[in-house]
C-alpha cells in the first residue's frame, strides 16, 4: 500500500513538473522562485528537508547493502524524486520511523 502511494505521488508530481519545465523551461522554474524573499524561502525549506533525507537515506541505505551514491546523485540532479525513488524502491525490513532514530 505505501508503494502505491508513493507511486501515485511520483506519478502526480512528475505530471507537475513537466507542465511547468514546458510553460516555463527548467531555469524559469528557479527565475520565478528568485523573485521575492517567499519564493526563497521555499527553495530554503526544500534544501533543508533534502539535506536532511539525505543524511537519513545514507545511513539506511548503508545499513541495508545499498549504494548511497545513487541516490545521493539523483536527489541532487531532480530533487524530490530521489527521496521519493529511494522509497519506492526500498525493501521492507521494519517499520521506516522505527529506523529514523537508529
């Protein structure tokens, strides 16, 4: 059930992404965003909650045999869609906020 989900979420947010990089072209995203201190900060939050997926997935892709790099790589060219790729793909061993605190 949670992979379906997180499948429905990549699909609807790539569904986004890809009417706004065709109305505005993948650096028009950002131009808008650049505009006003609202817009930065929304792009601050973003890299703040990837920063911190990132530190989660390098020590729980570790723990479980996976190459970190990956998914490191693809969170840093596309943003979400690694976090979101990384969770799809994830094997189930426990529940996933049980590991959060490990």
């Amino acid at each position: 059930m949670r992979r379906l989900f997180l499948m429905l979420v990549i699909f609807a947010f790539g569904a986004l992404t890809a009417a706004a990089v065709m109305q505005y072209g993948p650096d028009g995203i950002l131009k808008y965003q650049i505009q006003n201190l609202a817009g930065i900060q929304v792009i601050v939050d973003l890299a703040i909650a990837l920063v911190l997926f990132i530190f989660w997935m390098w020590r729980d892709a570790k723990g479980l045999g996976r190459n970190p790099w990956i998914w490191l790589t693809i969170t840093l060219v596309a943003g979400s869609f690694g976090p979101l790729l990384y969770l799809v793909t994830r094997k189930e061993t426990t529940n996933l906020p049980a590991q959060v605190g490990k």
